[in-house]
C-alpha cells in the first residue's frame, strides 16, 4: 500500500479515567485506519524519560511525568495510508483551548485555571519519533521486528 506507514496514539490518563477510549477508536476506525496493537500500560519513569526526551532537562518535565503516571494509559498502534499526519491532525492542537472542535482534543481535553494542561491523547508527530516511540511502549513488537528467522540447512553428502 502506497505511503502506508504506523504511527502511535496514548490516551493519557485523563483520557482513560473520563472514559473516552472507545469514542477516539470509533474516531479512528470511522477513518478506516487499522488497530494493529492496544494495551493499557501504567508508564514508568524510564519509558517518560525515553518518550519525552527533548524535555527531561526541563523544570516542568517533573509535571509531565506525573501526569502521566496519574493512571493507567492506552498506548495504540495505527496503520494506514498517511497515518501519521491523519492521526495527529485528528488529535488537534496541543493546548486544548486552542484546539479545534471536532478534534479529540477540541471535544474532550481541558485547560484548569491554575494552568495544568490535561491533553487527553499524544500522538507521534513524525515518522521517525512514530518508530521511536512504538519501540518504547510496545518493546515486544520491536524486537520481534528484528528477529530473524531460523534459517535451516539442508547438508548433502
């Protein structure tokens, strides 16, 4: 298939515990894309460190991680053609008051008044943090990727 690629989707805590998980699968599958994997993980601080790796050395990393580690999470593998963008776009802009209605975010995320960002969703912007951030969550999968098979040999005399 023609630009089919794979991409990742979390429903971050929030977005669990307010019980939107089946709403942004219908989302996902109305636009015929495939759910190759799904699990519900409680992320530890290793995979944070890994996934939020441009901003571990930053003051407000510490809100990150604990926000991510509220509840469990469901991190979701998407294919289909352009999946990546789609799948961002689906989301809508990070910041939930600036997000567009009949995003997953301009639907269903929230801006506190003491400033707490609550997304409800992350997804891979890039094919390249795609792959990255599939190796992190669904380590299973990368390293069955990676195994070759048992070649067998047949010796004659």
């Amino acid at each position: 298939m023609a630009n089919s690629e794979k991409t990742l989707l979390l429903v971050k805590p929030d977005g669990v515990e307010e019980g939107h998980i089946g709403e942004i699968i219908t989302r996902l599958e109305r636009k015929r894309y495939e759910i190759v994997a799904l699990k519900v993980v409680r992320a530890t601080s290793a995979q944070l460190q890994q996934h939020y790796r441009d901003q571990v050395g930053k003051p407000y990393f510490h809100e990150i991680e604990t926000y991510m580690q509220e509840g469990p999470l469901v991190a979701i593998i998407v294919t289909g053609t352009d999946v990546v963008k789609a799948v961002h776009n689906l989301a809508g802009k990070t910041r939930p008051n600036d997000a567009q209605p009949g995003t997953i975010r301009g639907d269903f995320a929230h801006e506190y008044p003491d400033g707490i960002l609550r997304n409800i969703v992350h997804t891979s912007d890039s094919r390249e943090n795609a792959h990255h951030e599939i190796a992190i969550w669904f380590p299973e999968l990368a390293v069955a990727a990676h195994k070759a098979p048992a070649i067998k040999v047949k010796q004659t005399n």
